[in-house]
C-alpha cells in the first residue's frame, strides 16, 4: 500500500509516532465522502441539467449518512456482534 508507506515516511520525517491500524481506519472513514463529492462534481460537470432536479435535501441526507457512517467506522459506536 503506497499511502500507508508514505505516510509512514512523512510521520518519521515529523518525528510523530505512526499507528498504521488507525491511520486505515481514517482512510476507510473519508475515502467514501470523498468519493460522493466527486462524483457529485463530476456529475455536475457532464450533467448540469440533471443535478438541477435533485433536491438539496436529497444530497445533504446522503452525506449526513456518510458522514455518520464514517463516524461510526472510526469510533466504533455501534458493533454488529456474531451470534
């Protein structure tokens, strides 16, 4: 994985300690807001006149959903335990 090799590097470079198991929780936490932004712009951008029909309740409830989820994923506030 070149992110985690990088930032790695870039944490000794700081003199910071690096924790490789939070630092992909993090990415697994941001990677889908990101990824929903854009392609939101991306969408904008090919389609301009499609993103004029689509309420802002619409996208802002999608990413308060990211946006929990991610918090969650991070956090672990609430656990699916195996029976």
């Amino acid at each position: 994985m070149y992110n985690i090799k990088t930032a790695r590097k870039k944490a000794e470079m700081n003199g910071v300690s690096f924790n490789e198991k939070l630092y992909v929780k993090r990415q697994d936490a941001l990677m889908p807001i990101a990824l929903f932004y854009g392609i939101f712009i991306l969408l904008s951008g090919i389609f301009p006149s499609l993103v004029q029909y689509i309420p802002f309740e619409a996208f802002f409830i999608i990413l308060l959903i990211l946006i929990i989820r991610g918090l969650n994923h991070y956090f672990g506030w609430i656990r699916i335990e195996d029976e």
